[in-house]
C-alpha cells in the first residue's frame, strides 16, 4: 500500500496533509510513504525531516507512480495525480459542491474521492473531523487578526496617566470557531458577548466567562440542525436577532462573525447599515468571507474600510497558522485512515456509514447522494 503526499497547488495553501510524524505512523501500519518535494515546507516541515521518518522524497511523478492512496489538504485537478493506481483513493478537503466539475474528473480518471469534510459528526469521528480541527485555529486566529487591525489595547489597564477600558469583543456563531474567539478573546482581556441560533450555547458561552445575547420567546430560538450544524432561522427570529443585534453591535469595539450553513451561502449576519452604527476605528473580522460572506461589505482576501469600520475577510485562515493546522490536519487524516486499516488486506476499508458519508465517486462514477438527486 503506497501513500502519496502531494504538494499542494491552490494559491496561498501553506498546509500540507501530512508531517513527519503521520508519515511514520502510516509506515508502521506497513505503508510505503511517498512525499513530493518540497510539500512541508510552507508549513516548516523539510524534506529531511520525512526522510528521516522512512519516507521516500522526489518528484511529483515518483510519489504518484502507483499510489494507492493520495493524500492532499484542497483537491487538486485529477489531470495532475497521472500515474496513481487505477481506483486510487484521493482523501482531502474537496468542496464537493462548488468544485463539482472537479469532481466529475475525479470520476473520469477512476479516482475513488474521499471528501474529509463531509465527515459525519459522530462520536467515532470526532477524531477525524478537518471542520472541528481547522475551525478552532481560525477562531484563535481571527481574534488576533482583530487585535492587529484594531488601534487600540484589548485589556483595562489602569496607569498613573489614567485607565484604559478594556475592548468590548461580539462573537456572532458559537461553534467551534466561536468557542475558541471567546476563550481568546477572554485571554486577551476584552469584555466578550456572544449569540447563536441554538439555546443550547448560552452554557457554553457562559462557561467560557462571557455574556450571552439572545432573543427571548421568539420561535426559531432552537436553531439546531442536522448534524451537529445550525440551522436557518425563521423569519421571527431573524427579525427579532436583527432587531436585538443592531442595538448591541453600536456598543461594541470588536465583532468576529462565524456562521456557516453547510452547502449554502453564509447567512447574512451584519448589514451596512449596522456596521455604520459602530465607532470609527472599530473591527469586523468574517470568517465566512469565502462563503459569501457574514456581513455586508466584506471581500475576500481583503481589508475593507466601511464606515471608518474595518472589515477583515482574510481567505483561508487555517493557511495562517499553517505549521499547527497541518499538524492537526494529518492527525485527522492519519486517524480516519488507520481506524479503518485491516491488518490482513494491508489496507483501510470503510463501512458503510462514514463511506458513504465522504465518498463521492466510484467506479467511474459520481455516487454521493447529495451530487446525484
């Protein structure tokens, strides 16, 4: 069984999907490691250090040629994996929606896709779950990219000139991402609130030391979907959270947005108008900018001025910290593989609830539910 770690191609991809240490845990399960040059280093893994893992480094070429398993952090274009074995599993991060003419090649050259972030969350799965793992560096990461952008200090500090008030932070979705901009944030010194659609975070908001703002006696309050996800709001609420939310966010100094429906576009969470209300100086940092975006204004890759607000819509933020989001990205590809790995076929086999869960082509063909009604 031939592992291929490939160098990711995608603009500004820094991670890699797998380090030194997976590699040699994929060779004590009896795999053959094959990297491609130069894959780790923009996340600060060498070559040597996979080497000295018992992996073998060179070209592109030689790590596809015969590969029985490729492993990536974005899907790359089926025209590049030439020369993996016909049937080869490609496990990564695929967006299958968005890229489904991607995908569709994948089933045109026999690849058998594997999307990781289709993962079911189950309690067997937590370990292998890329949203949950790459979701809570973002959410650290977009506190300090709020702290960079913001002119001012994020605790109280009381001097012999005076006091300074500490920051007063607003974190919109409480999910992973969430979880971890409160905790941050806290660490960092500010005043924190926070909201979501599902009753069930006003604990954990709370937990963390922060204050929670939700609309009261309103249907849609639930807001819980399937999976583990959230789901859309009704109308009331959504009025009613609008309504509740345009009050708080004129006090606050720092909003960090973080809500996401899985295969449709970001809800729409902060309005211009809303943003106009806040202080001059003020940030909004979206994390849902490459879905479309949380709040109005928001760009992609960008650092928007609106307001004298500055919204902050970096892409793919895991890249950013990309040495400890690969870690825990191999960890999550490593831990899926070898859950699976049977001893005697030399290789992992899926069962039925996780394979057809993430696995979208087959035998030339595209099968995944969700791609084919």
């Amino acid at each position: 069984m031939k592992i291929a770690v490939l160098k990711e191609t995608a603009d500004g991809e820094k991670r890699v999907a797998a380090t030194p240490e997976t590699a040699k845990k994929f060779a004590a399960l009896g795999a053959t490691v094959a990297v491609e040059s130069g894959a780790g280093e923009a996340a600060g893994f060498a070559d040597g250090g996979y080497a000295d893992a018992g992996a073998s480094v060179g070209d592109r070429a030689a790590a596809l040629a015969g590969a029985d398993i490729v492993l990536g952090v974005q899907g790359p274009d089926a025209s590049t994996l030439t020369g993996a074995t016909p049937g080869a599993w490609l496990v990564a991060s695929l967006n299958p929606v968005a890229e489904r003419a991607r995908i569709d090649g994948y089933a045109a050259a026999g690849i058998e896709a594997l999307a990781m972030e289709w993962m079911p969350r189950i309690t067997r799965a937590q370990s292998m779950d890329i949203l949950s793992s790459q979701s809570n560096l973002s959410g650290y990461k977009a506190v300090l990219d709020a702290a960079a952008e913001y002119g001012r200090a994020f605790p109280m500090m009381m001097t012999a000139a005076g006091t300074v008030s500490a920051a007063k932070c607003f974190v919109m979705g409480v999910g992973v991402a969430g979880l971890q901009a409160i905790a941050t944030a806290r660490r960092l010194g500010a005043q924190v609130s926070a909201t979501d659609v599902r009753s069930a975070t006003k604990e954990q908001i709370q937990s963390l030391g922060a204050k929670p703002i939700f609309v009261e006696k309103v249907a849609g309050i639930e807001g819980e979907g399937a999976g583990g996800y959230a789901g859309e709001m009704s109308p009331e609420y959504q009025a009613a959270q609008a309504e509740l939310v345009s009050g708080h966010i004129a006090k606050q100094d720092i909003v960090i947005t973080t809500a996401l429906i899985p295969g449709r576009a970001a809800p729409r969470l902060v309005t211009d108008a809303q943003v106009a209300t806040m202080r001059p100086g003020s940030v909004i940092v979206d994390l849902a900018v490459e879905q479309g975006g949380n709040v109005e204004g928001s760009r992609p890759g960008e650092v928007v001025v609106r307001h004298g607000v500055k919204l902050v819509g970096h892409r793919n933020v895991p890249s950013r910290l990309a040495a400890d989001s690969s870690a825990l990205f191999s960890r999550n590809l490593y831990n899926f593989l070898s859950a699976f790995w049977d001893k005697e076929a030399g290789r992992p086999v899926l069962d039925a609830e996780i394979g057809d869960a993430i696995r979208l082509t087959q035998g030339g063909a595209v099968v995944h539910a969700r791609l084919t009604a």
